[in-house]
C-alpha cells in the first residue's frame, strides 16, 4: 500500500511537473514575446523615434528655418535684386533697340517743331559765297568720334551713324566742324599751290573758292556739314554713297553740292558733302530734286553785306 501511495503520489507529482513544466513550457513563449515585444518595440521605438523627432523637431526646424531662409533670403533677394537691375536693363536695351535711330532721329526733331511743323529752324540758313556766316561766328560744338558738330545737329549724325552700321555700313567722317583759322590756313595752302603753278592771284582766288570755301562761307565753319566716305567724286560709286543717298535725309542731312547744280552752288560735285538742314525741309528738298539754293529762293544776287568775302579776297591776293 506505502509502495501503492508513493507511487501514486510520485506520479501525480509527476503529472503535476509535467504539468507545470509544459504550462511554463507554453506560458514562456508566449510571455517571452510579450516582454519581448512590449520592451523591443516600446523601449527601443519610442526611445529611438521620440529622440529621433525631438531632434528633428528641435534641429530640422533649427536648421532649415535658420539655414534655409537666411540662404534663400540672402541669396535670392540679392540674386534677384542682382538680376532685376541687368533685366531692366535688357528691357531697357530692347526698348531702345526696338526703336530705329530713324525714329529715334524723328523724336528728337518733334521736340524742337515750330509753329510751321518744321524741325529745327535754325539750321535752315544758306551759307555760300554770297552769304557767308557773321564775322566772329563760332557755334557750339559737340564731338561726333574724333570730329565735333554744332551741337544742336551732332545727335543726329550720331544716330545715322548708328542706322548705317545696323545696316553694316561704316560712315568715316574726314571732316565735321573747322574753325575759320583752319579754313584759312586750308584756303591759303590750296592758293598758294596755284600761284606757285603759275595762276594770277585773281584766278587763284576764284579757282581755290571754287573747292574750298572762304572763311564764313564754309558750312564747315558752321558746324553744320560732315565731309563723309572718300573726298573723291568716284565715292558716289560706293555702297556708303547709296546708303547716304537713301537714308541720310531721314536724319536731316542733305547731300549739299549735286553734280548738276555747281552753276548755282559755285561748288564742285561734292558726293561726300552733307549738311544738316533739320527733318522736315531734307526730305523736301530731296524730293524736290533741288539743291539748297534753288530751294530756299536764292536768286544768286550778292547778299555779301558785310563784305566778308570780298575782304578775305582783298586780304588773300593783296599780299
Ligand atoms: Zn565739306
């Protein structure tokens, strides 16, 4: 019976320990994973996510707020404020680019139209021979490259300058505005070469004037002419000739001495001559077909009341 008890009670405790043994077997897994998961993911996700946010909430917005803006405040304004003026610039360029010289030449002269609708009155005056300029006159003058014009004109040059090199058409000036000191000299070397060949002072005189202006009489002296291209006859054979021929009226210049009118202008043929006479009366007066005397009604009677002329002759031939 003892042996019967025992044996019975080493089973049951037996049975009991295989019975706490597979509950513990089955419990520990399952509160393995439990603590397994809860510390895994709890202690290691929310250590890791909350230091991960807070420091991404602390440095992200740190840095982003103070690096980003203060780059892109910095950079972009001073970019754009960089960039705003040279566009302006550009729209600035394109505006005036989109405006022809042409056009530029017709604003210009619209600021000085008379009661009349002529542009620039004051440079519609008859210089020659006959009518030379006030003794002691010297206009203001205003550079055009190396050479100056009065400086009422010397935008406009400057503009046809511009319009013919658009057209790619180089315009050399060989001679703008001359002092009367330079037009003496001029005018005495000329005589002088003549004399030498053998013409009487009278004769020499009268040839010499003929090619070079006395002193007053010279639109040079003026400021009001520019001797363009080459100082040759053959020029009206040139390109530069053509585009003067078509556009130089547009600016308010006129070739000032046709080979069919030296009778009047008592000039020879000067193709490369061209003198500013305003807007308005250049296309005239290339219209008209007539050169300036012809046009402004010079009956070719000698307006020389001062005497200015027949004094430089007196004081040319006389020596
Ligand atoms: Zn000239």
């Amino acid at each position: 019976m003892t042996e019967k008890k025992h044996t019975r009670r080493a089973f049951a405790a037996v049975i009991a320990c295989l019975a706490l043994t597979a509950a513990a077997c089955v419990g520990i897994p399952e509160n393995a994973e439990t603590p397994a998961e809860t510390p895994s993911e709890t202690p290691s996700e929310t250590p890791a996510e909350t230091p991960k946010m807070t420091k991404q909430v602390t440095e992200t917005p740190a840095e982003t707020s103070a690096e980003t803006p203060s780059e892109t405040s910095a950079e972009t304004p001073s970019e754009t404020s960089a960039e705003t003026p040279s566009e302006t610039v550009t729209a600035t360029d394109a505006v005036t680019a989109s405006r022809s010289p042409e056009e530029r030449a017709r604003e210009t002269a619209a600021l000085t139209v008379d009661e009349n609708g002529v542009d620039n009155a004051w440079a519609f005056l008859l210089i020659n021979a006959r009518n030379p300029l006030p003794d002691g006159y010297v206009p203001v003058t205003a550079p055009i490259g190396v050479y100056s014009l009065d400086a009422r004109c010397a935008e406009y040059a400057l503009l046809m300058f511009e319009a013919a090199r658009n057209d790619g058409i180089t315009l050399n000036v060989q001679s703008a505005y001359r002092s009367i000191e330079r037009q003496t000299v001029n005018f005495e070397s000329f005589y002088n070469s003549l004399v030498s060949r053998g013409y009487t002072p009278e004769r020499a005189f009268d040839a010499t004037a003929a090619e070079i202006a006395p002193p007053y009489t010279s639109e040079h002296n003026a400021g009001l002419a520019a001797d363009i291209g080459i100082i040759e006859s053959y020029f009206d054979t040139t390109e530069e000739f053509r585009w003067l021929k078509e556009n130089s009226w547009k600016f308010g210049f006129i070739m000032r001495y046709p080979a069919d009118k030296t009778s009047v202008t008592g000039i020879i043929y000067e193709p490369w001559h061209y003198r500013f006479v305003g807007l308005y009366h250049a296309g005239r007066i290339r219209d008209s077909g007539l050169c300036l005397e012809e046009y402004m009604g010079d009956d070719g009677s000698d307006n020389d009341v001062n005497g200015v002329v027949e004094k430089f002759r007196e004081y040319i031939t006389g020596r």
